[in-house]
C-alpha cells in the first residue's frame, strides 16, 4: 500500500490547511465508508484528492 492509500501516512497539502493529499481511490474508499460523513474534493493546488466533512445543517 503506498502513502496514497494511508491516510495517516499521506503527504500534507500545504495550501489546503495540511489535508491529506490522496489517491482518488483511496479518498473515494475512504468517503465510502464513513457512511455519508465524508465526501471527495480534487485538490485544487495539487494533483490529487482530499476528504472533506462537510457542515452538517444540525450543528
């Protein structure tokens, strides 16, 4: 597995306050699981993928 697909061990964005800079399968794998808590974002900076929660309405 490369850091790519570990979230704990992917490189940091520095222009996306440090998010995990991931493969697109791995962010999408990642979203997947979290049961509708996470969604993909292409990094805008980068060529790769980021997780993002978005603001939940309830909070």
């Amino acid at each position: 597995m490369t850091a790519g697909h570990v979230y704990s061990q992917a490189p940091r964005c520095p222009r996306c306050e440090g998010r995990a800079l991931l493969t697109k399968e791995a962010a999408q794998a990642l979203a997947d699981d979290s049961a509708g808590k996470l969604t993909t974002v292409r990094c805008p900076a980068d060529d790769g993928w980021h997780v993002h929660a978005p603001v939940s309405d309830q909070e």
